[in-house]
C-alpha cells in the first residue's frame, strides 16, 4: 500500500474508532487490531473507500470482545502480578 493510502486509512479507522479506544488497548488487543485491520484493508484490495465504518468496528469489536476481552486482560495481570 502507498504511503498517502495508508495515512488515508489510518486516518478513517481513528476517526471511526477514536482516542479513548484506540489509546485504552493493552499491548495484545493492539497487535490483534492492526492483524485484523490490515487483513480488513487487504481484503477490500488497498482500497479505503470501500472499507465502512461498520466493518472496522466490528474488527475492534471482535478483538476486544472475543479474541482479548477485557475480563481476558484483567486476569493475565493478575496471574502475572503472582509471579
């Protein structure tokens, strides 16, 4: 992807999904959501135009609810802070 592509669709996906929940995201959830975003972009051919608004919530919905929740996070923390 062109560099003016890839601003372009950081820039929609901050739009879409804002500072508190793409600044609140641990380390993992991150790294899900960029994997799920890129294969978002990649699925749609590079083309930003064509991504909704819907579709890249819902790749955020699927990390931080079902890949890593929240409850998934809190715990790792806890199991790690025994160690």
């Amino acid at each position: 992807m062109k560099e003016e592509e890839h601003l372009k669709y950081c820039k929609k996906v901050a739009d879409v999904l804002g500072y508190d929940r793409l600044h609140n995201l641990d380390r993992l959830q991150s790294q899900s959501l960029n994997n799920q975003l890129n294969d978002l972009i990649e699925a749609h051919d590079f083309v930003v135009e064509t991504v909704t608004d819907d579709e890249i919530i819902g790749r955020y919905k699927l990390v931080t609810e079902h890949i890593y929740p929240n409850d998934f996070i809190v715990a790792r923390d806890m199991i790690n802070k025994g160690n």
